[in-house]
C-alpha cells in the first residue's frame, strides 16, 4: 500500500531552487519503496503571513497521521534569515495532527562579525532549537557531531546526507578522450563579495597549473559563473588555458560537461555532505579538490577527496598539480568518488535510509 508524505517549502530560490530539486528526486527514488510524496509550498512572499497560514490549515486538515517533511533553510523562511514566523508553520502542522519532520539543509546559523550578524545568529540558534523540539524527527544533512548546537542526547535526529540534483547515468563512463586537455570544472560561484574571493582563489590554482603542466581546459557553469567570465578570462590570458563559462544550464548538461573533466575544483567554502555542488562532483566519479572546515567529515570524506586548509590557499594549487599530473592518482581518486556515491549520495540510498525512518515511526 502507496504511503503519503509531503514535502513542505519556504518561499521558491531563484533562478534555481536547489531545495526543490532535491524533493523531486527524493520523490521519485521513493516511489520505489511505496511513498508518494507531492510538493507543497507555504507562499508567505507573496500573500503575507496570515493567508499563507490560513491556507496551510485548509490543507493540513487532510495530512493527519502523514509524514510532513519540513524543509529548512534560514532564507526559506524570511527574506533576512529571521526565521522566527517558521515555528508557526509548524505549530499549524502539529495541532492538524500531522508527524513533523524537519530537514535542515541549513545546519548552522549564518556567519559574520557585525552586531547584525549576532543577532541574526542568535534568532536563527532559538528558531533552530525551538523547532526540534516541536516537531517528531530532525533529519540533518550533515553528520551529526558536526553540528555546535546539537545536544549528545538528541534520540529523534538523523543524518541523511544529500544526493545529486543531477540524472546520473547507471555504471556510465567518463567520455574523455586520451588526447584531450587535462579538464578542470567548477561547478557554481557564490554571488557578491564571496564571488570575487572563489574567482581570484580558481584563477591563482589554474594559472600555477597551467604554468607547471601546460595547456589546459577550464570549464565553469552553473550559477554566477556568467558573471565572472570577464575576471577569469583576464586572470588567465597569459596563460595556456582554454576557458568555456556558461551560466545555470539544464541538469544533463551539467553531468556531460563534469564527466567531460579529469577534477573538480570547489571553492564554495568548505566541502560537506550538504553541499550539492560538491556532491555532483563525486556522482559523476571525479576527484574533488576543496577546503576542509567544521562540517567536513564521513561520508564525504570516502570519496576521492583532496581536502586543503583553509589558511592554506596555495595547497589548491599543489594538488591540482598532482591530480592532473598523476595519473594513477587520479584513477585511485575517481573510483573512491565512485564506490562513495552509489554507498551514501546515491538517490536509491538516500531513500533507503528515509524509508527506514519512515517505517519505523
């Protein structure tokens, strides 16, 4: 017998929304385990709180006794991330009778040193917490001793890493050719100030590259990475490296383009099981070269992870080198990413996992 769950958002991201993405594969990888799940949004952006609220009630009325999965972003929830009105959301789920669980895509509150940024911090912290302990289950995305906030003692959390938003093909090979240019990808820059740094950062660890090795092939997409053509072209002009930048493209070309390269150069902060970018890299069976940080750690460490200090840039640099340099190195790297992404990122693995959870509450 088909069992009901919903999937419940925030306001929809722009122009991709990576949190959509990922229910409507988990969607579908659970309708192999007997789980329909269907998307439903609470458009408080657009209608103000209070109708938004009103008209969750009207659907809840129907989701008693069903699994809600929550999806939690600071964003999602308020413009500014002061998340406060989410716990509303989910006292209107709790008292139609529905099971709650949150999944946090965001597991810590945001950074930053100015007056606005504690406070903000401090919100997000109590929204957090408060919201754990209203709702049945915490589904985190990143394992959880690597989370601050988190008691020892938390018996209703689980960690269940995220998936590709991505087709991948089943057991297909990388279609390179031997006589192809030594390919680096990058898959996503961060908008803003964050942008500038991930930009300056890409171009010092291929300009050594390219100075050490010879001629290569850079080749950049996703978001933001339009808008930083300009400065990557200028960085590298001197150098041997041809460049191909495109901005957010449709998910098949994504896997053609990363299975179409030899690395995958993440500079998005820190690498973690939550971060997509980074686990698109490992599906499709590349070595990953990223910083290491606080969310770092298994599973995303059993893939063919070169993990860098952060105080460290110029490491970027050296194992670029001898990723594209070292064969055998190379190879050894591509078949952890893969053995990692069929145990732990897969869709069909993710949704093992959420269905064992399911079944047993």
């Amino acid at each position: 017998m088909t069992r009901p769950i919903i999937a419940l958002l925030g306001r929809e991201d722009e122009p991709t929304d990576a949190v959509e993405e990922y229910c409507r594969y988990l969607a579908t990888a659970l309708e192999d385990r007997d789980f329909a799940m269907k998307i439903r949004r609470v458009p408080w952006e657009k209608h103000g709180w209070g109708q938004a609220l009103n008209a969750l009630e009207l659907q809840a009325a129907d989701w008693r006794g069903n699994w809600v999965l929550v999806q939690y972003t600071a964003l999602a929830w308020s413009s500014r991330g002061f998340s406060q009105k989410f716990i509303r959301v989910l006292r209107v789920l709790k008292k139609a009778g529905a099971r709650v669980a949150l999944v946090f895509h965001d597991v810590e509150p945001y950074p930053g040193s100015r007056v606005m940024d504690l406070i903000r911090r401090s919100a997000q912290l109590r929204t957090m917490r408060t919201a754990l302990s209203i709702a049945d289950a915490g589904i985190f995305t990143v394992a959880l001793d690597r989370i601050s906030w988190l008691s020892k003692e938390q018996p209703k959390t689980h960690f269940i890493p995220v998936g590709p938003n991505l087709p991948i093909p089943e057991n297909a090979p990388a279609r390179r050719a031997p006589t192809d240019l030594p390919a680096i990808a990058v898959f996503s820059i961060t908008g803003g100030q964050a942008g500038e740094r991930e930009t300056r950062t890409i171009v010092t660890a291929v300009r050594h590259a390219a100075e050490k090795l010879g001629k290569l092939r850079l080749s950049v997409f996703g978001r933001n990475a339009e808008l930083r053509e300009t400065e990557l072209r200028s960085g590298l002009q001197s150098v041997p490296v041809e460049i191909s930048v495109d901005g957010v493209i449709e998910p098949k070309q994504v896997v053609e383009k990363l299975r179409a390269c030899d690395v995958l150069l993440f500079v998005r902060g820190a690498i973690s099981s939550r971060r997509g970018s980074a686990i698109a890299g490992i599906a499709c069976g590349l070595p990953v070269i990223a910083y290491s940080g606080s969310e770092t750690g298994v599973p995303t460490t059993d893939a063919g992870v070169v993990l860098v200090s952060p105080d460290q840039p110029d490491g970027l640099s050296s194992a670029l080198v001898r990723v594209l340099s070292d064969a055998d190195y190379r190879t050894e790297l591509a078949a952890r990413s893969r053995a990692a992404y069929q145990t732990h990122f897969a869709w069909s693995a993710i949704a093992a996992r959420f269905s064992a959870f399911l079944n047993t509450r």
